[in-house]
C-alpha cells in the first residue's frame, strides 16, 4: 500500500512537471506565432551607449532586421560602435531554434506579473547555453531575456512597450552585455594629462546599449 | 617697428633653408596621407586591439578626413618644433656667424626693438608654417578622405566625436598648437642669443624638446607631480584637450563640449609664461652682451 502511494506520488509529480512544460512550451509558441507577423522592418532609432572606455553621444541609427535573424543596427551617417554578433534583439531565432521549455514560475518584471520560462537548448554544439524568458501572458510581450551564450556570456535585453507601438514591436529596447578593458599605450596616444585624478576602484565590466526606435517601415 | 619687422621677415623667407621646412612637412604628411589611403584598416586595426573581436567597427566611415588629420599631428609632436627651431636659433646666431650683428646693432634703433622684430618675425614664420600644415593635413585630408565622425584614441579609451562638432575643436586646437609652437621658438631665440653659431641653438633647442617630451610621456609617479607640470612640453599636448568631451551621468558624450577647459586655460598660461620668460631673458641678455662679431 505504501509501495503503491509512492508510486502514485511520483507519476502525478511527473504529470505535473510535463503539464508545466507543455504549458511553458505552448506558451513559448504563442509568443513565437506573435513575432512569426513581421517579416521585415526598417527602423529609424536612437542609439545610447554606454560602455565603460567608449565616450560617445547619441547616435540617429537604423536598425534592419529580416526574419528570422538577419538584424543590423547601421549608423549611415557617422560612427556607431555595436556589439558584434550578441545584438540580436529579435527574439524570432531564439524562440525558433531547437529548445526544451521549462516552466520556472511567476514573477514580476518591472511591477508587471510575468511568467517565467527556461530555455535549454538541445543542440549542445549550439552557441546558446541558456536563455530566461520574462512573458507577459496577458499579451505575449516578452518584457526581458537573459541569454547565455559560450562566447559572450549572460547579456541582458529588456523590452519596453509603448502606448502606441506598432506591430507589437517594442518602442524601446536596453541590450546589457560584458564587455573587457580597454588600453592603449600612452606612448602611442600621448595623451594630454590635465592634472585630473583618475578615478580609482575596479571599473565596471557591462556595457549597455539603450535603442529607441522612433519610426518602423514595413 | 613694422619697418623692421618686414626686414626680419625678408631675412627669413630669402634664405633657402626656410622652404626646406615646408617642404618636409608638405612630404611628411603627404606620406602620412599615402599610408592611410592604401592601408588604413590596419592602422585602425591597431587602434582598436582587441575591440575589433567584440565589436563592429566601421572601417570605412572612421578613416576620414578628420582622423587622418589627427594622426598626422599625432605624429609629426617632436618634428614639427624642431622645424620651428631651425629658424629660430638662426635668428641672432646666424647673423653673429655671417657678421652682421655688430653693423645691426649699430644703427639707431634700440637692442630691444631689434629683438622683438626678430622674434615677432619668428613668430610670424611659426604661424605660416603651421597654417601651411593645417592646409595640407586637414584640407587636404578632407578633400581625399571625406568628412566623418572622429574617433579620438586615449590610452584609457576611445571617444567618437560627431562630424559637425570637429570643425571649431580643430580650429581652436590649431590656434593652441600655435601657441605651442610659439614657446618652442622662444626657448630657440633664447639660445640663439648666446651663440655665434646657429648649430648650438638649433641642437640644444632640439635636445631640450626632446628630452622634455620624453619626460612629459613617461609614467614615473616620482615626475608625475614634481617634474611634469613644470616642463613646457606637457603643456603644448593640451591642444588635444580640445577634443575630450564631458560626459554625462550616464556615460554618454555631451555634444559640443569641452572635458577640462579651465586645465587647457592653465596651460596656455603656463605657455604665455614660458614665451615671456624666454623674451625676457634674451632682450636682457642680449642689452648687456659684447657683440664682438
């Protein structure tokens, strides 16, 4: 009889667990059918950097992007300096590759009630190692993702939905990703010392990129 | 005065010597220029390191116009005032050496106002070679490789500057390189005083410069605050200055702005000094010595 408990202990846990995952797959799917609508866009934006040994002002950027994951911020007019290959901001190719779905529960991004889900990838000779999906359910917006990858690391992409955004697309989007030192021999830049204190202490190591976009084409 | 000042300058540009200066400067930076235009991917390459592995760089839109240009002036630091000390130490010397200085001191016209013709007619020389460098290096540059945003190297850094906020750093920056420049002759017109020979001058004009900048450069804290500060040569680096921009909280650039105008103000006070200094010293000496040659 205890024998028999435990066993059905055990098999409504593993319903359980498969129910969570088929919920967290089909949700992932939901979300996947809602970006599946775009297939292209040009988009004039706004491009803010921030990383630690980069001074640079604001830039008018356009982005590209053709699905499922040829994306290109371009600054056609002047310099910009982007990430290379960890900028994929569309989550398309993401929730396309091959990936197993778990259910890690709900919580809150920006005071908003979100599910979150896991994905673990199943091609194991794949450059994504993890990536946590924070999903509004009400309307499938994917609000924030922390992807891992073997190269790069953990970068951060956060999704911020306007008012009036097209398309579902997002009218704003933060990228957060590590970044290494930069230096330059000062015997190669002779650089004028102001007599200013540099400041001290570890500098930090996470870049950020913040693009608004301010007009889509379709 | 500006009879004699157009005296000195006939004097300057009727000696062959003087356009060799131009000329060197007209084949350095056309070098410079030919260099980038074939391969400026690898120099960039350099620059940026490693960067070029983690981010995009954008090869075609960084080598410009503007950026040619800031090579160039970051490369020619020590040959430009050692064209600058080839007229300069000639001034005095060379007319003690050729034996006309006892028959120009003798005319009616005072030591002092003789000196200044000499150094202004310096000064105007300085002035036109340096225009003719800003023609070559950022006319030219311009003409051949566009106009673009600027990257600007630091050692701890990179800064971009957006293009049509270069053109007055570049403008300003030239008019500080002036004043720079100005203080190398100085020192040059000093040593000129002393001689009978404008060898002497010109080789100690250039040792002192190089010696100087070599201090200015190296990171040795025991220099750092006793040395460096004192030494003309960190002070003629502060026309890059210019080109730091402030930033905001948040990291990014503020358009338009200057990092630390209120230090490139003290080292163009600190450079004023120097050129005072240096004239003083020479109208003093030069009213007290013997001309015996």
């Amino acid at each position: 009889m205890k024998k028999l408990l435990s066993h059905l202990i055990i098999c409504s846990i593993l319903l359980c667990k498969t129910a969570l995952a088929q919920d967290a797959e089909s949700l992932v799917q939901s979300v996947r059918a809602r970006l599946e609508k775009i297939d292209h866009y040009e988009a004039d934006a706004l491009l803010k950097t921030e990383i630690p040994y980069l001074k640079v002002p604001d830039a008018q950027v356009k982005v590209f992007y053709k699905r499922p994951d040829q994306i290109r911020i371009v600054n056609e007019k002047g310099i910009s300096l982007v990430p290379r290959g960890s900028v994929n901001i569309s989550l398309y190719s993401l929730l396309s590759s091959p990936h197993q779905a778990l259910d890690a529960g709900k919580g809150e991004c920006r005071e908003i009630p979100v599910r979150i889900v896991k994905l673990l990838p199943t091609d194991e000779k794949g450059e994504l190692v993890l990536a946590t999906l924070f999903i509004e359910p009400k309307t499938l917006e994917v609000l924030r993702a922390l992807i891992t990858t073997r190269d790069n690391g953990t970068h951060t992409l956060e999704f911020y939905y306007g008012k009036n955004q097209v398309n579902d697309l997002p009218e704003k989007i933060l990228f957060s990703f590590n970044t290494e030192n930069f230096k330059l021999p000062k015997g190669v830049t002779f650089d004028y010392d102001d007599g200013k204190e540099k400041a001290k202490g570890p500098v930090s190591r996470r870049g950020k990129l913040e693009i608004t976009f301010l007009k889509y084409r379709f | 005065m500006w009879p004699l000042l157009q005296i000195e300058l006939l004097k300057i540009f009727r000696k062959p010597r003087t356009y060799i200066s131009f000329g060197a400067i007209a084949a350095m930076v056309l070098i410079i220029q030919i260099a980038l235009k074939f391969d400026g991917q690898s120099y960039i390459e350099f620059i940026v390191g490693d960067l070029k592995e983690s981010l995009e760089i954008p090869y075609d839109h960084i080598l410009n116009g503007y950026f040619v240009c800031f090579v160039i002036l970051n490369l020619l630091l020590i040959h430009i005032p050692l064209l600058i000390a080839l007229v300069a130490g000639d001034s005095v010397a060379g007319e003690a050496n050729l034996g006309t200085l006892r028959l120009l001191v003798s005319k009616p016209v005072s030591r002092q106002k003789l000196l200044l013709a000499k150094f202004g007619a310096t000064t105007v020389y300085t002035a036109l070679l340096l225009l003719w460098m800003a023609v070559l290096a950022l006319g030219l540059s311009l003409a051949v490789f566009g106009a673009n945003d600027i990257l600007i190297m630091r050692a701890d850094g990179l800064e971009i500057v957006r293009s049509s906020d270069v053109l007055w750093r570049y403008l300003a920056a030239f008019a500080y390189a002036a004043l720079a420049l100005t203080t190398v002759a100085a020192l040059a017109f000093l040593l000129s005083v002393f001689a009978d020979n404008s060898i002497g001058p010109i080789v100690a004009t250039i040792s002192i410069v190089i010696v100087f900048t070599i201090l200015s450069e190296m990171q040795i804290p025991l220099y750092d605050r006793t040395v460096k500060p004192f030494l003309f040569t960190s002070h003629m680096l502060a026309w890059k200055g210019f080109f730091y921009s402030r930033v905001n909280p948040d990291g990014t650039a503020v358009a338009g702005s200057i990092e630390n105008l209120r230090a490139i103000g003290k080292s163009s006070l600190v450079l004023i000094l120097y050129i005072t200094g240096f004239l003083s010293a020479a109208m003093y000496i030069f009213n007290r010595k013997d001309i015996l040659s």
